[in-house]
C-alpha cells in the first residue's frame, strides 16, 4: 500500500524522511511548496520495521492536502508539535 511518509521535525519535507521514501514532488508544482515523499507498507511486519528503522514513533493516519484525496499517511513523530 502507498503511503505518504514525513517527519515532524522536517514539516516541509525538503530532506528525505527515510531510507526507502521516494518521490519528493513538491504539490502544485511550485518550488515554495510542500515536497511530498511516498512508501510503500504492505504488511504490519514492515511498518514495525520502519519503526525500527527511523528509531520514532509513527503516527498513522490520512494526509490533510486535498491534492492527496485523503491518502494513508506515516509520520515520523521525532519532534514536538501542537
């Protein structure tokens, strides 16, 4: 399953947030925008895997960007935010 995949501490997703992340297309097409990385996850093993990886927590949900249409999204939780 794709997933898109960013690091809290990154927000604006210029650095790869992991190893296996691909893409990094910025929405809209612009250079000011947002840069979106993908995954892909196809069984609880690997998530768990990922989690090893990137030594974070991982909050799961869908992306907030309507270009997204509500994709799955991974978040590497390894900075504070509100």
């Amino acid at each position: 399953m794709k997933f898109r995949i960013k690091r809290t501490s990154t927000w604006g997703g210029e650095e790869k947030p992991c190893e296996k992340a691909y893409g990094g297309k910025h929405l809209g097409g612009r250079a000011d925008d947002v840069r979106v990385w993908y995954i892909d996850i196809n069984t609880l093993d690997e998530l768990i895997a990922l989690r090893d990886e990137v030594e974070n927590e991982l909050i799961v949900g869908t992306a907030y960007e309507k270009e997204l249409n509500d994709m799955p999204e991974i978040e590497i939780y390894d900075d504070y935010r509100e």
